[in-house]
C-alpha cells in the first residue's frame, strides 16, 4: 500500500453519501448491473439495495471493473421489503416510471435521504415498487424510443442528484462516523488483512497517516 494510494482511498471515502442509494427491483442483465454500480461509485454512493430476479444476478467483470469492492450490495427478498427498510431508514424511494403524475427527475430534491428505483429493461419496475415508492420521476425523451438502457437512465438521475449535492456541498465532508469510517478505510486498504482479523475475531490494526500498518499487540 503506498501513501498515494492510500490517500486516493481515504478521499474518495471521505465523499462517500450514506444518504443517496439506488434499489434495483428486478434488474436481470449483469451487464446492466455491474454499469449500473459503476455509476454509483462515480456519484459517490456507498451502499445499492437489490431486489434480484428469481434466476438470480451476478456481476458482469468485463464492465464491473472492480466495483463491488468500493460498493456495498444489500440483498431483499422483493419490492416491498427492501422499500420498508429504506422508509424505515428515512429515505424518500422514487421511481422510474412514466407514468400519468410522474415529475421531470430535474424537479427531484436530491439532497435529501432518496433511494432511486429502477426496474430491468423489459418489464420496468415491478408493481409492489411502483404502489410504494413515494414519488415517480421521467426522463423527458424528444425521439421515437420510448426508453433508455437502464444503466443510462440510472447514470442521468444519479449525476442530476450529483450536481445538487455538490452545490449543496454536501461532498466537503464525511458524512460517516469516524468508527465506520475508519473500520471502511482499513477493509479497502487492507482487505485480505481485515478478513482475517475478522474471522479471528481480532480488532484490526492502526494505521499511520499514510495507511502504514501499525504493529500492535
């Protein structure tokens, strides 16, 4: 680990929002998938919920690019449970969906707990997601196609709630407790280390300015 690389780590945590998430509801392409958790590292979101379709999801690694890694994947049995724990948690869930009151996704506040919905390509987002989501938001199309890749239309919504969090600043600071941060950091910089330790039920070790390991006890 090399103090360049560390400190690369530790800044693109530092920017991490533990308040801005994607819940894919039956998304049933990798490829899709692994773009779509591509987009997310790039807005800076921590954490993506995943409602999978019954023949199950992977990643694609020709498009993952080691995503997974930097992305946390949280896993529900459907719609309806993984939309609980997100209200529960004090998200505003919003999906895409065109339908009849749905809002252009640029009159969307991002900069509030929100969780963005997005269904696979074919069928859109199931009918549990679309009856508990708070809000449905569209992306205004001037052409003959009536929709765009999902991985796309996620990567729009995601950079429009990216623009209004930078003006908001809301990418100057941590939003994670220094525990959590600091616990992240090493599972980044450390990760073979950290399962280890973890397994052993062993604290992991300090590190120095520069991500050095430490020695203790």
């Amino acid at each position: 680990m090399t103090p360049e690389r560390f400190h690369r780590l530790r800044d693109v945590l530092l920017r991490r929002q533990l308040d801005l998430t994607v819940l894919l509801d039956g998304v049933n392409k990798s490829h899709n998938f692994s773009a779509l958790l591509r987009n997310c590292d790039a807005v800076g979101v921590l954490a993506v919920h995943v409602v999978p379709p019954a023949h199950g999801l992977g990643l694609h690694h020709g498009t993952s690019a080691g995503t997974k890694k930097w992305v946390n994947v949280h896993r529900h049995d459907g719609a309806a449970s993984a939309i609980s724990h997100l209200h529960e948690r004090g998200f505003t869930v919003i999906a895409a969906h065109p339908s009849p009151d749905a809002q252009d996704y640029r009159d969307i506040d991002y900069t509030r707990p929100v969780a963005i919905t997005m269904g696979a390509e074919l069928d859109g987002v199931s009918e549990a997601g679309l009856r508990l989501a708070d809000q449905h938001v569209v992306v205004p199309m001037l052409g003959m196609v009536h929709s765009l890749n999902v991985s796309v239309a996620t990567s729009i919504l995601l950079f429009e709630a990216l623009r209004q969090r930078q003006a908001a600043g809301m990418y100057d600071e941590s939003q994670m407790p220094k525990e959590d941060f600091d616990r992240t950091l090493f599972e980044w910089a450390y990760p073979s280390i950290a399962d280890k330790r973890r397994r052993a039920g062993r604290p992991y070790p300090a590190l120095s300015s520069d991500g050095e390991l430490l020695l203790d006890s």
